[in-house]
C-alpha cells in the first residue's frame, strides 16, 4: 500500500459521476480486467494506491455542483478491499455524499460493506442507494479458487438479505461466467433462486463468458495452470487470443436467466439495469437544500 495525493476524485458528466478511491486490489479474483495492462498500472497491482485526498476532494467537487445526481464507485477497484477496513476512505466520502444532497451506486465483493449500512441506509432515505454484489460461482470451494481472498458467495448473499431488510435495492454482477468452470445450470440457477429469495432488483450479464486482455491473460492462464490442469490449452484451442471468450453453454444460460428474471419480475436488460442505478429521482432534488 502507498499513498498519494490526487489531482481530482470525480469523472463522468452531470448526469453521473464515478470514482476510484483505490487503484489495484487485494482480492485475487483470478479472471480481474482490471489487470490489464491498457490500465497502465506503474506499480504492483496488489500495492494498493491509496488517494489519500480524496474525501477532500470530494467535498470540493460536490459542493461545486448545481445538479444532485448519482455517485458510482467500485467499478475499477473494489471500494471494501482489505485495506478500507483501517483507513476508512470510502466510509468518510460516503458521509460526505449523504452531507451533500447525493445518491450512490457502489459495487463491492465484500461483506465489510455491512460496516456502512447506517450511511446507506439514510442516503437511500434522503436520495437514493442501490448497492451491487458480484456472484459468480455458488459452490464454496469453488469460489475459494476464483475469488481466494474476499467473503464467498454464501456471506454475500448475507449482504443482500441485509440490505433487503432496509430497504436499499440490489443488482447483482453475474459476470464474469468462466467456460469449463463455472458455467453450467446448477451454478446459474442457484445463484438465480438466491436472488430472488433476497428481493434483487437487477442481474447484470455480458453474455455469460469472460473477457481477457494482456496482463490479465497471463494472471489468468496462470492460475488455470496452478488449479485446473490441462485446461489453459483448451482455452487456447477454443479462444485463441481473442478478447471476448463467451460459453459454449452461453445462449442455454442466458435463456435460463431470461426466463428466471421475466418469471421473478427482475431486471435483467443491462441498459435498463445501468439506467435504474443512473436514475436519482427528480423529488429528491426538488427538496435540495443546496441547488441553485
């Protein structure tokens, strides 16, 4: 872990604004794109660097602006990583959000998240909160090998019977879906019934496959080595070095996602899903205090 000052917190435009308090991850997902070498990462990935700044920044930048709208984070680096537990970064720019008039959509892997409930809950309360939960593999063993180092499928869904109990609203990442690993039926539809049971109100899917670039192929390929013997050349066989590797069982999953979803009244579309946790009500900004 090191530390740095940032230049600036927030990217996007008024409609939505997105930001990385870390860069790099402790997490060890064996398929994590965000490895790739297009990210020009100057330091180990798991060195994590840490904006100290940045709920100074924030502050700043929120105040600057006319229009409430939404914050999204955890996109590029996992705001709940090993390291939030002490330095806390992400919890102070949550209060500040809820200080500010903002909603947030964040995304996590990580049952520490439980830690906030208290300032998502009253954000969800003054303008609006959907938290977003990774789930690709249901079996424990599994997961332990694809995701080793953060909570496993079943202490997530925890997270989501949580949230639930609030009131918050969910969407879950069914993404990646690794071919020859984890992408059968059973896997799917347990996770489905899972997300039912705790009243998700999303499922994103990118076509249930994964997708591979340079830096994060050879991390990948390399933990295929160490726990699936034999199967990197099968890759290679099927997938050559192409940067969308989709399921040979993708369009059977997706029919069963569909179906799932359209029966359960979940969404499932991801323009829809991304425009749901785009979306701050227009109420909540009509009662601002702060706009001008």
């Amino acid at each position: 872990m090191h530390l740095i000052d940032a230049k600036g917190i927030l990217t996007g435009n008024g409609g939505r604004y997105g930001m990385n308090i870390y860069r790099g991850c402790t997490h060890g997902c064996i398929y994590c794109d965000s490895r790739s070498t297009c990210y020009h990462f100057t330091h180990p990935f798991e060195d994590i660097e840490v904006k100290q700044n940045a709920p100074d920044l924030l502050e700043k930048a929120l105040r600057s602006k006319r229009r409430r709208c939404m914050i999204g984070t955890g996109s590029m680096s996992d705001p709940y990583m090993h390291c939030e537990e002490k330095l806390q970064l992400t919890r102070r720019c949550l209060e500040i959000i809820l200080q500010n008039g903002f909603g947030v959509a964040i995304q996590t892997k990580s049952d520490l998240i439980l830690r906030d409930i208290d300032l998502l809950d009253e954000i969800n309360r003054t303008a609006k909160c959907v938290v977003q939960i990774t789930l690709t593999t249901y079996d424990d063993r599994l997961c332990s090998i694809v995701e080793p180092n953060v909570c496993n499928t079943k202490e997530r869904i925890k997270v989501l019977e949580k949230m639930q109990e609030r009131g918050i609203p969910t969407v879950v990442w069914m993404t990646p879906i690794l071919p020859f690993i984890n992408d059968t039926a059973e896997n799917i539809t347990a996770i489905l019934e899972e997300c039912a049971r705790v009243g998700t109100k999303g499922i994103i899917d990118f076509g249930m496959g994964l997708t591979l670039r340079e830096g994060d192929r050879e991390y990948y390929y390399a933990a295929l080595d160490r726990h699936f013997p034999g199967l990197r050349d099968q890759y290679i066989r099927q997938y050559g070095n192409s940067y969308e590797l989709p399921s040979p069982n993708a369009a059977a999953l997706r029919t069963v996602l569909r179906g799932f979803c359209r029966k359960h009244g979940i969404m499932c579309d991801p323009d829809e899903c991304f425009s749901y946790m785009n979306e701050l009500p227009e109420r909540y900004q009509q009662t601002s205090l702060f706009d001008s």
